[in-house]
C-alpha cells in the first residue's frame, strides 16, 4: 500500500540535455532544521522526489539517472546512485519494504533499488528506447504500476509473495482515457486498497480514475475545472495534490470516496517554485523538487527543493 508521506508524480520533459552531476554533499537554506529550501548539486537536472524513510527523500537524475539522497530535516545529502550513461530517472516511489522504484522515461526501462544501500534489485526494459516515455510509478501492496506518456498502457511489475519483484506485463487502457499529441498520462496514484488508480493526463488536465485489475478508465468529474500541464501526483486521504509545472503551482483537489469527482479547493504557490514537477509529503509540509525545464541546463545550474504548508 503506497504510504501517504510518498511522492507522486512525474514528469512534462519533452527534451533531456546533458550535464555531469555533482556528488558532494548540499545544504539547505535556513536555521538548519527543515529548511524552507535545499539545494540539489549543481547540474542535477532532477525530475522526480519521493520520501523515504525517517526524514530522508530521494531525487533522480534526467541526465544520467543517478539517485540523490537528501535529509529534510538538516537539508544534507549526497548521490546515493552514481549516473550512468544511457540511464534516465523521472518518477519515483519508495515502498514499505524500503525499494526504490524508478521510471526510466525515454529509455523505455524501469528499475528497482535498494533504498538503503543503492544495490540495483531489478531492471526491466518495458519498451524499446525513444518510442515511449516511462514516466511515473505507485508502488500498491499489489503490482508496481508505471505510466507511458507516449503509448496508451500501463507497464506492472507483479509483487509476488513477501514483496517479490515478478515478470513486467503491459496493462492496456480503455475507457474514457484517449491518448492526444503531446504528454498523456504522467502522474499515477492509488487508493488505499490499491484497486484504484488515479491518472492526470498532462496535455487535457484531465484526470482518470483506473482500474488496477482491467485499465478500464473513467474521467474524474472535476466541476469544470482542468488541471492542464498535470504532472506529479500525491494523495493524501481523499486529498489528491496535483503538481502543474508550468503554472508554477500545485492544485489542491477534494475527491469523493468513489473517486468519480473531485472539486478544486485550492492552488499553492510560493516565490521559490521553478517549474516544479513532483512533490513528497512529510508530516504537515510538502516538498516539490524544482525541474527548471525553462532555463537551459548546464553543470553548473542550480536545482533546489522548495517546502511548503499543505492544504
């Protein structure tokens, strides 16, 4: 069952540029105790952030897919991951049994780690490089469920007995969700028995309610309202966060139990955003790790994490 103080998201990148990622330590601004911002090393290029155990969170790397593991609580933290070329990290999830999930966007592949140590658990090629963009994950006590922007499925890795990591499968949608030019399906979350799945595509502001056994889809009824350039994901009981990237904000939406509508409450803002993608929820507070896909990337650009109060 995917833990609320868990990462949602991911990932709008319609281009990936090079860039070596720096390994020391980092350090956020503030008095030393739960920052409001931590940076990232320089050239990071990251896109999606999880949270893991105690107060640490995890970053991956659009250049390389090297892991970053970092503190909230003292704003600390170094490359847990080193990069390797050819490797790309987008979404991410952190499950019970302390795995690291990641989706390898258009490397067509996702692999699983070691949380603690980094040791690579698994990988698997879902689909052919460049034609697919393996975007999000939600890790359920089930299956871990991996969006393709690209291509109208789900790739599900089964959990077996004691959490083991089963033979990938393709889930194909049908239903209400139609694929579109642009970025589909990102962010992917679940209800708390896992049988839901709950799916924005990026490019409508749409949002979908899935089933995790069929793919069977079916349109949230959001008043009116639309959540275009929907990224990252994060459900909070019947709270669902929406992380839109390039409005700068992050969507507050109340769903109903059924999870057939849902009513804009709220959007939260804050000076420090930089086209944030995807968000990690500790205690009262969220985390939103800031892509910057506006500024051109380069070793020595800037990353940072930016907290704020949720709603």
């Amino acid at each position: 069952m995917r833990r609320i103080a868990l990462t949602v998201l991911l990932a709008g990148v319609l281009a990936l540029t090079g860039g070596e990622v720096a390994t020391a330590s980092t350090h956020g601004t503030g008095n030393g105790q739960f920052p409001q911002v931590i940076s990232l090393p320089n050239g990071l290029q990251p896109e999606g952030i999880s949270a893991g155990r105690g107060t640490s969170f995890y970053v991956g790397s659009l250049v390389d897919g090297a892991i970053y593991r970092g503190d909230v609580r003292t704003g600390a933290g170094s490359v847990l991951i080193p990069g390797q070329p050819g490797r790309i990290a987008a979404g991410t999830e952190v499950d019970k049994r302390n795995r690291l999930f990641v989706a390898g966007a258009s490397s067509g592949a996702g692999r699983v780690y070691d949380a603690k140590s980094g040791a690579e658990l698994a990988s698997y090629q879902f689909a052919t490089p460049g034609t697919s963009f393996v975007n999000d994950v939600v890790v359920t006590r089930d299956a871990a469920y991996f969006t393709d922007s690209f291509n109208p499925v789900l790739y599900v890795v089964p959990l077996g007995h004691g959490g083991r990591l089963g033979k990938a499968r393709t889930l194909p949608f049908s239903g209400e969700l139609q694929y579109q030019a642009g970025f589909n399906a990102n962010g992917i979350e679940a209800s708390p028995d896992g049988r839901t799945l709950l799916v924005i595509q990026s490019n409508t502001g749409k949002l979908f309610a899935v089933s995790a056994k069929t793919g069977a889809t079916k349109e949230v009824d959001l008043h009116g309202a639309t959540l275009t350039n929907g990224d990252g994901l994060l459900r909070r009981g019947n709270t669902l966060y929406v992380v839109r990237n390039q409005n700068n904000e992050i969507a507050v939406v109340q769903l109903d139990r059924s999870y057939g509508s849902g009513t804009l409450t709220g959007t939260i803002m804050n000076a420090n955003f930089d086209l944030p993608t995807t968000v990690a929820g500790f205690g009262p507070f969220l985390y939103a790790v800031n892509a910057r896909f506006t500024t051109p990337p380069t070793p020595d650009t800037t990353y940072t994490v930016v907290r704020v109060s949720a709603r």
